[in-house]
C-alpha cells in the first residue's frame, strides 16, 4: 500500500470508529445501567436511517431528519421499555428472545412502509463535496461524521462527568437498586435510560445513510453486529470503553477489508477473541462478560 | 394516638420456594432503636429487604407512619421516610465522597445537609473528592451513614454496619447511632455484635429461621442465658 492509500484507509477507518461510536454507546449505556442486552438496538438503527428518509424526502432537509429521527426512536424506547422490557427484568434469556422478536416486527413494518429495494439518502448541502488532503479525494461528509463523533463524545463525557442525570446514570450501572432506595425512581431513569440508548441508535442512522445506504440488512450489518463488537472489546457499561471499542474496531475493519478482503469479519473476530482472551471485562469495561 | 414511625405485621417472605420471613412482627416508634439480633440466615437481612422494597412480601404489611407501603417500590419506600445503611455499604464506587451524599440528598429546613453530616464525620470532609471505592472500609461506613442521613429520615435502617470495623470504629458508630435516636429518629439496627446490638436498642428482638423467638430489654437478654447459649451461639 502506498502511504496515500495508508492514510487514505486511516481516515476511513476513524470515520467509521467515530460512527461505530454513535451506534454503540446507546447499546453500552443500556446494558450498563439496565443489564439488557437488546438486540433491537440494529432495528432501531435501521428505523432511524428509514424515518430520515421520509424527512428528507417531505422536506428536503437533513438536518431536521437528524433531529426527528432520534427523537421518534427515543419516543418509541420510552414506550417499548415500560411495556415489554419491564415486566422482564433480571430475566436474561426472556430479554434476549424479546428483543429479538421487536427487532423482527422492527424489519418486517419497515419493509411493508418503505419496501426492500436499496435506497440511498445523500449528505446535506456543503458536505456534499469532497476535498484534497495528502495527495487523495476525500469526502467531506466523512470528516464531519468523525467530527460528529468527536463532538458526541465529547459531550457525552461532559453529561456523564459533571450532571446530576450523569450522576444518576454513574451510580445506576453500579447498583441501581441501592439507588431507588435512596428516593430515585429507577423505573423512570430505566424508560428514559431505554429512550436515550434508541435515540442514540436512531441518531447512528441517520448520520450513517449518507456513506453505506439505506436497505435492508443494515439492521445486523453494521447494525447490531458491529456495535456488539465494539462494546465486547470495548467493555460493557462505560462511556470510555465505548470510545476505546471503536477507535480500535473501526480502522482494524477497515484495514481488514483492504488487505484480507476475503476474511474480513475474521480479522474483527480475532480481535474480539483475542481481547475476551486477555481481559474478559473488555479493554476499558467493569462487566465481565466471558468466564 | 400516633402511628408508629415503623410498623411490620406478619410479615411472610420468600426466595423463591425458601420460606425465609414466617410471619415478623415489629413496631418502632420515634425516638426508639430496636437491635434485631441472629445468626446468619436467620432472615435478618430479609426482613429489611422487605421493608425497603427489595423483595416483595407475600404477607403481612409494612407501614411507616400510618402510610401503607406493603410491596411498594423502593424509591415510594425511601420518599416516606425511610433511609437505609445496607449490609455491604453499597457506596457508588464511580461517584465521590461529595457525589455519593448529593445524589441522595433531600434537603428540608434545618435538616441534615452535606455540612452536618461532615461535621460528624470530618474525615468525609477531608475525602470530599475521593472516588468511593477508594475509601477504606470505615470511611465506607460513615459514607453510608451520611448518605442515608441526608435524607433525613424518619426510619433509618441499618444492615450490620459493625461488619469489618475496628473495635473503636465500632463504639464510634454506636455513640452515632445513640445520637440519632436522642433527636427522634427511629432506628431498626440489624447486627452480628452482640455489644453493638445492645448498647444502642433499647429493645433487643432474637430471630432463628425466620420468625422472632424473643423480645426483651439488653438486661432481660442477659439475663435469658438459654437464648443466647441457643440462638446466638455459633
């Protein structure tokens, strides 16, 4: 590879660190505050990327998508959560076939709405271009989704380090019942907890259509597959494994895809192997997920 | 005539298929501490997870108050009055010393507040920034104390808060407690220590699989060897 086409791949694969990092912290943040693994979170992702579409093509603008859209996702979760989700919890199995089942409903609605063909929604008017850097054309469009990414973060830590709600969110994926029995209603914080990580799975949507398309099978790929992945690496139930899961997981994808085009996915799973093998909490997690 | 701050009747809980609480009754009035005494799985631990709201009885009533809250969730439990210091200290290890008291605070005038509760517990002032799983066991403990003081409860709670204290820690924790209930609170102190237990209840209740076996004052459990020789012993 030359060093332009190195860079070139870099750039790339941050950008789809910074847009794995949208996808999985809502993931993350739900099973650390609520120990629910939902495996709607690709299906939410998915509706996310379908109602920016309709906005888009209603009113033309997608910057009002990519505020419509999580908030129908976060709506949906807020509804979702205190009517399936509780009445199941500590329940992990039930959880497990539950979220799939909504995920299912989830891809079947969004096939009789909007059809199966592959759609495409293009990026907004002044990240449409692209510009020259190191000797290659780069899309503007993915600069800003790492921008976005950056920014997400970044202000994600701000909520989590120095507000009351992040106070709450530190203290309820420790021990959330302790919590409750300090005054805090933990239904509540759970349903607006649920809400939030849909919204963040809705908003991954929007921000990903531009650059890998709106059609079927998003959901599970780069849906739920890859946000899976970052948060297994990562670890579970923090902001900063998130981050670390998707700087690592992003470029080494995409890496894998331009040097072992063949076994691609075995590149992202011998990393999730090797890291489970090593730290079973994940790089940055308290969680352990393998014993 | 007053409801008492804390009232249990007949109180029926299980783990699953165990029948652990076989019909507890217990009445706390303010200003009062009840030390409840017994070996381990003797149903102690159960019978404050009840009234917090952790586990949801199958029988009997919790009230506080005169307000029933028999199977309510922990936050309508603990937005009546109750505060708990749960076995194990429960600090939130990611929050600081100053977080872990703000995120329970409920403040009401002259109350406690973050100042009082450092002021009876300086080191915590001293901590303020320090995460809470970097404190040690005691500092742990007096966290735990303040954060449910900060509620300023009517019932507080306490789940063996001598568990891995040093002997002086210990007589600190009990001149507290003693404090306490001299300004009207009324305490519900499970505990292992026997010399905790009866220094700071003036009744002491004896619990074996799952039911009260005895009720008396410190003077008249000592003076009930046979109690002690079967129930206490190891």
């Amino acid at each position: 590879m030359s060093p332009e086409l190195v860079f070139q791949q870099a750039l790339n694969g941050l950008s789809f660190g910074a847009l794995l990092f949208i996808l999985a912290s809502g993931l993350s943040l739900v099973f650390g505050m609520m120990d629910v693994v939902n495996l709607a979170h690709g299906a939410f992702y998915m509706l996310g990327a379908y109602v920016a579409l309709s906005v888009v093509q209603a009113t033309g603008s997608f910057w009002l998508a990519l505020l419509v859209a999580p908030f129908a996702l976060g709506l949906l979760g807020f509804v979702l959560e205190p009517l399936l989700l509780r009445r199941l919890r500590g329940r992990h199995l039930d959880q497990v076939l539950l979220t799939i089942g909504v995920s299912l409903v989830i891809v079947d609605v969004i096939g009789q709405v909007w059809g199966r063909e592959v759609r495409s929604l293009s990026a907004p008017a002044g990240l449409d271009g692209s510009v020259t850097l190191i000797g290659g054309v780069y899309p503007v469009y993915r600069l800003f989704v790492m921008a976005f990414g950056v920014a997400l973060a970044a202000a994600m830590g701000i909520v989590y380090r120095r507000t009351r709600i992040g106070m709450l969110i530190r203290a309820g994926v420790q021990d959330a019942e302790m919590l409750g029995a300090l005054g805090v209603d933990t239904n509540r914080l759970f349903a607006s907890t649920f809400a939030a990580g849909a919204a963040l799975a809705g908003l991954a949507g929007v921000i990903a259509a531009p650059v890998f398309g709106v059609q079927p099978g998003m959901d599970t790929d780069p849906g739920l597959l890859y946000s899976l992945v970052v948060v297994v690496v990562g670890g579970l139930g923090t902001l900063s494994g998130a981050v670390a899961g998707s700087v690592l997981v992003g470029p080494a994808d995409t890496f894998g895809k331009v040097l072992f085009q063949d076994v691609a996915l075995a590149v992202i799973f011998a990393i999730v192997a090797l890291v489970l093998l090593l730290r079973p909490t994940g790089l940055l997690g308290r969680i352990r997920i393998a014993r | 005539m007053s409801s008492p701050a804390l009232a249990v009747h007949a109180l029926h809980a299980y783990y699953g298929e165990s029948h652990v609480l076989q019909g507890i009754d217990l009445e706390i009035a303010a200003g009062e501490a009840v030390s409840l005494i017994g070996r381990n799985g003797a149903g102690k631990t159960t019978t404050i997870a009840a009234i917090a709201g952790f586990i949801r009885p199958r029988g009997g009533s919790v009230a506080v108050s005169g307000t029933d809250l028999t199977g309510a969730p922990p936050h309508r439990v603990a937005r009546a009055g109750v505060a708990l210091v749960p076995q194990g200290r429960r600090i939130f290890g990611d929050l600081s010393v100053g977080e872990n008291i703000a995120v329970a605070a409920r403040p009401i005038p002259n109350g406690w507040d973050e100042a009082k509760v450092m002021e009876l517990f300086p080191i915590l002032a001293r901590r303020r920034a320090v995460r809470g799983d970097q404190l040690s066991g005691g500092e742990q403990q007096m966290l735990a104390i303040a954060r449910a003081l900060v509620r300023n409860p009517t019932v507080l709670l306490l789940d063996e808060p001598s568990e891995g204290l040093a002997p002086k820690l210990v007589e600190q924790v009990g001149d507290v407690l003693q404090r306490l209930r001299a300004t009207g609170l009324a305490i519900l102190l499970v505990e292992q220590n026997l010399g905790l237990a009866t220094q700071v209840g003036r009744r002491v209740l004896v619990m074996n699989k799952g039911t009260i076996v005895f009720t008396g004052t410190p003077a008249e459990l000592a003076a009930h060897r046979d109690v002690e020789a079967r129930y206490l012993g190891v």
